[in-house]
C-alpha cells in the first residue's frame, strides 16, 4: 500500500499536479464588459502597446482612486500572436513577484492544458498573472482592492 500511495505522488510530482482540464480564452469586449459592470474604469484612448511585437490587442482597466494615490491600480489584459510569448511574459511576471515576496506571503497557483494562473498577497499588494492560451491579464494592486479585482478575473473564468 505504501508503494501505491509513494507511486501516485511521484507521478503527481513528475507531471506538475497540472490537470487536463482547459479554458476558454476571452476577448478584449468581454474583459471591457465585465470591468466596465464592476466600476472599473476603461480608457477609450490606449496607445500603451501600439508598436508592442506580438501583441494584437489590448486593453486596461483602471481602479477609482483617492486623491492623493500615487499607484495607478489597473488591471490590464493583452492578447499576443502565440502562446510562447504570452507564456514567456507571465514567466516574467511571477519572476517579478518573487522579487517582492516577503514573509508571510501567500500565493495561489492553478495549471491546466491551455492555463496558468498565479496570484500572490505579499507587501500589502494583490499581484496576478492569469493566462488562457494566448490571452494574458496581471496586475500589481493594493491588497485592499483584491476583492473587486478577484470578482473581476473569476467572472473573466481566469
């Protein structure tokens, strides 16, 4: 029985505990609904990533903000010409989180076939970088916002 039970977490542990499980990507509109029904705020003029290779769209959306915040909070979604480099980009986000990680940091990580999800609460910051295929949504926010940006990327199914 031990042999079974050590046999099953090394396969789990070989194949990354990813599930077989896929997504549906969303579009730019769909992530432009949702924001605009969560009181988030979306910028008719963008030019963030116009001359950006390998990106074909995108779009923000940005938190109200007090007076007087010097953190712009958004939330921001990109569409790239191959999944390599939305994966490449993510790979470098999280990168960019460790980087901030500090004790007592909670992360939260979900793989399947075409998805990587990974969120982190550390410093008093919600940093999220959630992929489906070739469609990309992150941000760095104030851990007080976690809540409406969390509705937001739950509704998007990221």
């Amino acid at each position: 029985m031990k042999k079974i039970f050590l046999l099953l977490v090394l396969v789990l542990f070989m194949t990354g505990c990813s599930s077989g499980v896929t997504k549906p990507a969303k579009n730019i509109n769909d992530f432009e609904t949702i924001a605009l029904n969560k009181g988030f705020i979306v910028p008719s003029e963008n030019h963030d990533y116009d001359n950006a290779a390998n990106i074909t769209d995108f779009s923000k959306a940005i938190l109200k903000s007090e007076e007087n915040v010097q953190i712009e909070k958004k939330i921001e979604m990109i569409i790239y010409s191959d999944v390599e480099t939305a994966d490449a980009v993510q790979k470098s986000h999280i990168e960019q989180f460790d980087l901030l990680k500090s004790t007592g940091a909670q992360a939260k990580k979900e793989k399947g076939k075409n998805f990587y999800h990974h969120s982190m609460v550390s410093n008093n910051m919600y940093m999220i970088s959630s992929r489906i295929d070739n469609t990309l949504i992150f941000g760095k926010i104030p851990v007080a916002d976690k809540e409406l940006v969390e509705s937001l990327i739950t509704e998007l199914g990221y």
